[in-house]
C-alpha cells in the first residue's frame, strides 16, 4: 500500500504488538497499521500446548537467532529462538504466566521511571488477564489474557511438591498474588487445551475493526524521518519496497532484539556502531542496544524407577492415542505446558526475596535432540537466576535490513551470576534428593555422580546451560543520559517515536517475561492515547 498514512504504525504483532493493536482500535476512530515479518499462526505445532518443542527451531515461526560465542560458557554459541509470527514469541514459548516480584516494579520506579511502581503497574496486570480460578486483590478476571491451572496433576509433580515442603518450601496457593515464594504448579496461558497466545487473546478478536489494518510477511526495512522527527517507515514484501506515514507515531514492537536492530539500521544509535557498519547517524543514542539481560537455565535429570513419567506417553501407538485424546478433548500430554510446577526460593538464607526459580517436569529429553523425549523413565528440574547482573548487547552487523544482528548476553560473566548458578544446582538436588521422591527415583544421569565440587558444577553449567528466551532491556527505559525512552516510552530526542515492548525494562522481572510485556502494552497504550 504505497503512499498509505495511518494514525499509528506498530512495528511487530508479537505480545506488545497485539495488545496495542487491540487497545488502540478501541475507539472505531483511531487508525493504526499492524506490520508483521513473520506469517500466520494457524497450525497445530502453535495451538498445541506440547507443540512448543516443534516451533523451537522452526524457521517459519521462528526467526532461529544465535548468540555470539559467549566468554562465560566456554565460547559457545547458543540457538536464540525469537518468535516470528502472529502472536510473536507468545506464539512458541512455554507458556507460563509469571508475573515478578512488587519490588521488581518499585525498583523502576526508584531508577526514576514516575508511573511503573507496583501500585501503578498492577491494575494493568489484572485488566490484561482472565484467570480461570477468578478475580481477587491481585488478579483479574473477564480480560483477554485467559490463564488456567495445570489440567492433570502427576504423582510425581505431587511427590515433588510434598519433598518442598521437607524443605521448608511453603506450598503457595499463588505465586502471582501476595507473596511469591514457594512451590506451586505453574499458571500457564492455555484455554481449553490450546495454547493463549497474544495473537489468539488480543489481536484475533478485533482483525474485523474497519480502522485496523494487518500486513504479514513484510520485513520493515528502514524508519522515515524528517530531521529527528519520525515520519513513517519502508518495508518489502514479496519483492516489492512500500513506503508508509504515521500521522502521529511510529511504535516498535518488534521485541529486544528486533527494536534496538531497526533503530540501528535507520541511524538511530551509538554513533561509533553506526559509523562501523557505515550508517549515517541521524540520532546519536548509545543505549541502543546496549544492556540485552536474558535467563540463563541448567538442569539436573535423574533416572525415574517405574515407567509412569510422560516419556513413555511420547512414543510409538501411545502418542498416536494421546494425539487423539487432545484433538477430542483438548487433555493429555500434547495439553502440558513444558514445565508443571515451579520453586521460587533463595539463593542464600540472608536474602530477603527469591532468587532462583525452579521449574520442575516429570520427563527427561534425549541429549542434544530438541523436544526428543527419551525412551526411559526421567523427571528433571532447571533453575535460573532471577535477576541477573551480566548484561550484554545487540549491534547490527551491517546496513542490511536482513542480515541478523550480533546478539551477546554475556551470560555468567560476573561473579555474583556464577555464585547463584552453582546454588541453583544444588537447590535442584536437594529437592530431587528429598524423601517424597524416593519411590520414583532411580538415579541421576546429568551432571551425575563425579560433579560435586563448586568448580565441577560451575564448569557443567558453563558447558550445558542456554537460554530461557527472556530477553529485555536492548531500549532501556530511565532518566539518565544513557536511557532510550522516558517513562512516557518515548524516543529520547527523536519525536514520531516510541518503543513498547520487552526492550524498555531497565532491570529484568524476576518471573517469565511474558506476563510483564503484556502488561507494559497494557500501559503503553494508555499513555498514547493520553498523549494524542
């Protein structure tokens, strides 16, 4: 659509983009134009709960990004999937619904972003969700996020939960709510047996809205600007170069990778960067990029005694019948979110929060084969550090719209990261290790028995561990001179502008990312529509 104008141009219908593509339209009045680079999301691999393992590296879904070799885990590269489809990452992830900690949430606000304390945040984390079990203080109920409760609660997940308690973990009625210490099964984002995502909750509803317009497929290729001021944006579609106007702005949903790459190529950055890979600055940001901060998971995987895991129900006629069993009623295996049920617990006793979250399965994977259950028995547990210090970046390798940028977590490079991660491992043998478990476990197969010393552990970490697909901070929201946007989320000194998405976070939730995109959407649509 050449020479098109529209109100609003969203750049990415990934969790943000939908939200804002929802709230946005709400009017009848308000036109907006939703551009995606991915397709459609209408296969069983994305509506299927269990699916998940088939999306991961999926290059019709997924943008199949890696990191640069990482300093912290041996020079590894690691597979950095990024959704790239209709509902974005919410289309492939695992479907848990995390929110943080209220503290999380106070903290931007004392970083000096005026409106994002708990207080301010938590009427939008409630107006965003439909929670199955109901509407209370601190949940919402009758929103288009719809999250449910585990469907089918395994004897092994059961025994799990009992050895937390050995611990002195409480079982915690709702990780989401007051408190979010204690062991619990996770809140997942599934209706009926079919995954929630962003797409399916916000944007699928009102694809009819006469002042809603949706183009997919199409890769934005550059931002239009007039001086500083943003005008509009180039995309390619097959083949073809389209030019499109925002009469009022231009925003980036494109996520913490995609956002910070597009204001890169478009001279909007840190003037050396740009200067590297020969783009005219047009805006000298250094935050650009800068900042990238993801979770980092390792495992324990123990041997299980009796053949009841969710193993043996992956193969041969059994999964034909639990295909069968989903596609009538929408239960059984292909129903489970990856993980069942999570720990949120400290690091060291003089904490005063969590610090490590433990996710816990009764199932094992085939090493090295992704989404590959193995033939054995197997149940494992994986940790990651909540709120990691290492940060890293994201820089455009060239002017090439096309060419995917250098992605560098820098996981495990302060010392703090490493500490954490050793007492993850042992949070994850401990609690496999607890009487409650003894009648199902076998043995432990990774690390296994010769890793037992802080450095044995910390080198397994290294030589395993990879990413939790929560990526944030690449656009950092703040007041200081090296933030990207203001608390309004606007572009500092580039008017047309604004970044709603992962990317703004100035320091990492100590939840899955999802829940608190959904709810900086949530919020970033009130403050355009209040700015108009």
């Amino acid at each position: 659509m050449p020479d098109a104008r529209w109100d609003y141009i969203i750049v990415g219908a990934g969790s943000a983009g939908c939200v804002l593509a929802n709230r946005l339209t709400a009017d009848g009045r308000t036109t907006v134009l939703l551009i995606e680079a991915g397709g459609g999301d209408r296969h069983p691999h994305i509506w299927a709960p269990a699916g998940f393992v088939k999306t991961y590296n999926d290059p019709r879904f997924n943008w199949c990004f890696s990191t640069e070799p990482g300093p912290g885990i041996d020079g590894r590269e690691i597979f950095f999937p990024r959704g790239k489809v209709l509902g974005g990452s919410s289309a492939i992830n695992g479907h848990l619904y995390v929110r943080g900690q209220a503290r999380d949430f106070d903290t931007w606000a004392q970083l000096g972003n005026r409106g994002w304390s708990y207080d301010d945040v938590l009427p939008y984390f409630r107006r965003s969700e439909d929670r199955s079990a109901g509407a209370d203080a601190y949940r919402g109920a009758g929103g288009p996020q719809h999250v449910s409760d585990v469907h089918e609660r395994h004897p092994i997940c059961e025994a799990f939960i009992e050895g937390a308690a050995e611990l002195g973990l409480p079982r915690n009625p709702d990780y989401n709510g007051a408190v979010q210490e204690g062991v619990a099964y996770y809140q997942r984002t599934i209706r009926n047996g079919r995954r929630a995502s962003a797409a399916s909750s916000f944007l699928r509803p009102v694809l009819g809205r006469a002042n809603l317009t949706l183009i997919t497929r199409a890769l934005v290729t550059g931002l239009e600007m007039d001086g500083r001021r943003v005008t509009g944006l180039r995309y390619r579609r097959r083949g073809a170069e389209h030019s499109v106007s925002a009469g009022r702005e231009v925003i980036l949903s494109a996520g913490a990778i995609g956002s910070p790459h597009l204001m890169q190529i478009s001279g909007i950055g840190p003037s050396d960067l740009l200067a590297e890979i020969g783009i005219p600055v047009r805006h000298d940001l250094a935050g650009v990029g800068e900042g990238l901060r993801d979770h980092y998971i390792a495992r324990v995987v123990n041997r299980v005694s009796r053949p009841i895991t969710l193993n043996e129900r992956a193969h041969g006629m059994r999964l034909w019948w639990e295909i069968a069993k989903w596609s009538a009623s929408g239960n059984g295996l292909l129903a489970f979110s990856p993980a069942h049920v999570g720990a949120f617990v400290r690091s060291r006793p003089d904490l005063d929060l969590p610090e490590l979250q433990l996710v816990f399965t009764p199932a094992s994977y085939t090493e090295g084969v992704v989404g590959e259950l193995q033939r054995v028995p197997g149940m494992t547990a994986g940790f990651w550090q909540m709120r990691p210090e290492s940060r890293g970046h994201v820089r455009a390798r060239s002017a090439d719209p096309a060419e995917p940028p250098r992605i560098q977590p820098n996981y495990l490079t302060e010392e703090t990261d490493r500490q954490v991660a050793v007492a993850g491992i042992r949070w994850c043998r401990r609690l496999l290790a607890t009487r409650a478990l003894e009648p199902f476990r076998h043995s432990e197969t990774s690390p296994g028995p010769d890793c037992e010393t802080d450095d044995e552990i910390l080198a397994h970490i290294r030589a395993t561990g990879s990413t939790v697909f929560h990526a944030i901070g690449t656009c950092r929201m703040g007041a200081d001179e090296n933030a990207v946007v203001d608390d309004r989320l606007r572009v500092r000194g580039v008017p047309g502008l604004r970044v709603i998405d992962a990317s703004i976070m100035p320091t990492m939730p100590s939840a899955n990312t999802n829940a608190a995109t959904l709810m900086v959407a949530e919020k970033g649509a009130d403050m355009v529509l209040e700015d108009r």
